[in-house]
C-alpha cells in the first residue's frame, strides 16, 4: 500500500487530504486599527488574538483583558 501524499497547502487528517487553514497576521496601528474578535494581529514583532472586543487604542499586551498571546504564522 502506497502511503497518502497530500499536495502543498494541506495536510493528512485521518486519512484524509485537507486544506491547512491560513493564518495571516494584520499589523496593529494604535488608534486606527478596527479590530474583530478572533482576528489575529502583530504588534511589535508578536501576535495577538482579540477578544471582548478590544478598541483601537486597547494596545495588545500577553496580559491585556482584550488580547491573547498567540504563536505568529510566519516563525
């Protein structure tokens, strides 16, 4: 039995070929950035996930009430 070999851009998922989900960051600018919760977003070289919907000036931070520290993508 030959073993599955998924193309690029996906993965093995029970024995199955599927579409690795992308993840892209947006760049956070203080005061101009609207922000959806669940959106992913680099700030100072880290990425932050938003929750509680934060505003354009909730600056991300790994211990802000509105963001969540998250691993970047791109690393």
């Amino acid at each position: 039995v030959d073993p599955i070999v998924c193309e690029e851009g996906s993965s093995l998922v029970d024995g199955k070929c599927v579409a690795d989900e992308v993840v892209t960051e947006t760049p956070f600018v203080a005061g101009s950035t609207k922000v959806s919760n669940g959106e992913v977003y680099s700030y100072q070289g880290l990425c932050y996930q938003a929750k509680n919907s934060p505003g354009a000036w909730e600056v991300p931070t790994a211990t802000s009430w509105f963001w969540t520290a998250v691993t970047c993508s791109g690393s």
